[in-house]
C-alpha cells in the first residue's frame, strides 16, 4: 500500500472530510491537506470570511491523518484538547495544511498544524494540540 | 444575520434556540455525513468546534453595546468523551467579560444534561473594521427584539 493510498484510506474513514471537500497532496513523505473553496464555507458573508469553524476542522483533521499515517496499529487519533489561533480572515479560496508532531508518545502525541492560503510564510491559522493515539482501554 | 446563522452553519444543520444579553444557545441535529469516524459513528471533532465558535460568537455579539460583527481570535476546546451517535447537540455559551472590542467567552456542548458534556470551550473575539463602522444607536435594542421567538422544547432537550 502507499502512502497516498494511506492518506486517502484515512479520509474515506472521515465522512466530515469529504462532505467539506478535503483533498490531499503527496510530496516526498510531506503531507499537505486542501480545503477546496466553496460558498458553504462561509462564516461571515459581509466580510467574505471563511468560518473560523471550518479551518478548525480542517486543522484537526490534517493533524488527524498525519497521525495516522505514523500510527501502527492504527485506530484514527481523537483530539482530546485543541487551541486555535486566527491569525488572518479566511479568504474564499483555497486553503492549505500541513502538520508537525511535536511528540508521538505511546497514547498521546502532540501536533501543531498551520494552514495557509496564498503564502506558506503567512499562515491564516495555527492549531496546537493533544491527541490519543491509542485504542480506548477496554473499560 | 447573525441569528439566522452563516453559511457554513447552514451547511451543516445548526438550528438557532435561544439568545441573550451575554448569552447563546444554539443547538445541532445529528447527521451521517458530520460523522468523524465511519467505524463509530461519532461526529467529527472539527464539527464541534464549529458549532461551539458560532455559539460563542453569537454570545460575544450579543454582549456589545452596539451592533457589531466579531472575528474569533482563539479557541479552545476540550473534548471530554466522544457525542453519542443520534443525539441532537446543544451549545451554550456565556460572554462573561466584554471590553470596547473584545469578548472573552466560555461554552459548553452537551445533549441535554450540562453536567455531563461533550465538550467545552474558551474563546475570546474582537469587533471587525466592518463592525465598528456600521453600528447606530439602539441598533442592537431593535435587534434584539426583532428576533425570532425561542423554541420552547428544543429538539433533544429533555423537558
């Protein structure tokens, strides 16, 4: 299997990723997710502003499959906390992200992901957060 | 507008139930296609994370004394167990420290018991340029009582 049969393995997993139209780029072993423009997107339509909801998701969601391409065995990672900063309005066009992991430990991994949309060096959001990586314990 | 929601909101199915001075509730139906893990069935994390930020901006605006559009600046949120596959979500937030333009604002997601929740969240907006241009006087009065009548049992809410 590669590792874009992986990527697009773990996205088929995520209904919510592909109802918002989340696709994926291969580069070297570098994942980036796009998010697709489309009007549904929109939080505030005077300002033409993406919804701060949308780009939070689509953070979490890029730190999720990056995660799960390191993970062995491999239940889909769950966010346990997330912080999010909106640096710049979502734009209506296309956006980017790509993840970091800051620390894989045996349950939890810590991620930073950064999207962007004309510019990688002009990010529009940053998430940092913990994820579990592991199975739920059997209660 | 901003009661009526956005269109993202619309997109997945966000229903208005209540607002107030400081204070939102908004609530989300379940639906397959939100689902974050097909295996589970449990919504998406990032679903969440919307329906919280539109809760708690719509409290933040509720909180100015004009009229005014925010931007979140930060959010966090804490996911306390996985939403259980069906149940209809209910957001509450609270602005509970407003400056000229900016609102700090806590919220929480919950399917009917607030204390056995979903999800929390903090968050702090700021009032946008276009925000700070517009507003007139006794707008937001008018506002308030232009809208719509608040449900009375929300969809999921025990009663």
């Amino acid at each position: 299997m590669t590792t874009m049969d992986q990527i697009n393995e773990a996205l088929s997993q995520i209904p919510y990723a592909g109802e918002i139209g989340i696709k994926s780029l291969l580069m070297g072993d570098e994942l980036t997710l796009i998010l697709p423009y489309k009007p549904e997107l929109i939080g505030n339509p005077i300002l033409q502003a993406m919804h701060g909801g949308v780009v939070g998701a689509f953070l979490e969601t890029t730190a999720m499959v990056q995660l799960w391409l390191m993970g062995d065995p491999k239940p889909l990672p769950k966010p346990i906390s997330i912080n999010i900063d909106f640096l710049r309005r979502g734009r209506p066009q296309d956006t980017y992200a790509r993840a970091t992991v800051g620390r894989q430990g045996s349950r939890v991994a810590n991620v930073r992901v950064q999207a962007w949309q004309e510019n990688v060096r002009n990010p529009i959001s940053i998430l940092h957060g913990n994820f579990l990586t592991a199975a739920d314990p059997k209660p | 507008m901003f009661v009526e929601g956005t269109p993202h909101g619309a997109m997945l199915g966000i229903k208005f139930v209540a607002i107030d001075i400081d204070r939102a509730t908004l609530s989300l139906p379940y639906d397959k296609k939100l689902v974050g893990n097909k295996e589970t069935g449990v919504l998406h994390g990032g679903v969440l994370t919307t329906l919280l930020d539109q809760a708690c901006g719509l409290a933040a605006i509720a909180s100015f004394k004009e009229m005014m559009a925010v931007a979140t600046l930060d959010l966090r949120i804490d996911y306390m167990r996985a939403a259980e596959p069906g149940k209809t979500i209910i957001a509450e937030a609270h602005a509970y420290k407003t400056t000229k333009h900016i609102a700090f604002v806590r919220g929480i997601a919950h399917e009917g018991d607030v204390n056995d929740p979903v999800a929390t969240s903090q968050a702090s907006f700021m009032t946008t340029a276009m925000g700070r241009k517009s507003p007139k006087k006794g707008d937001r009065q008018k506002a308030i009582q232009e809208l719509p009548k608040p449900a009375s049992n929300p969809e999921g809410q025990k009663a």
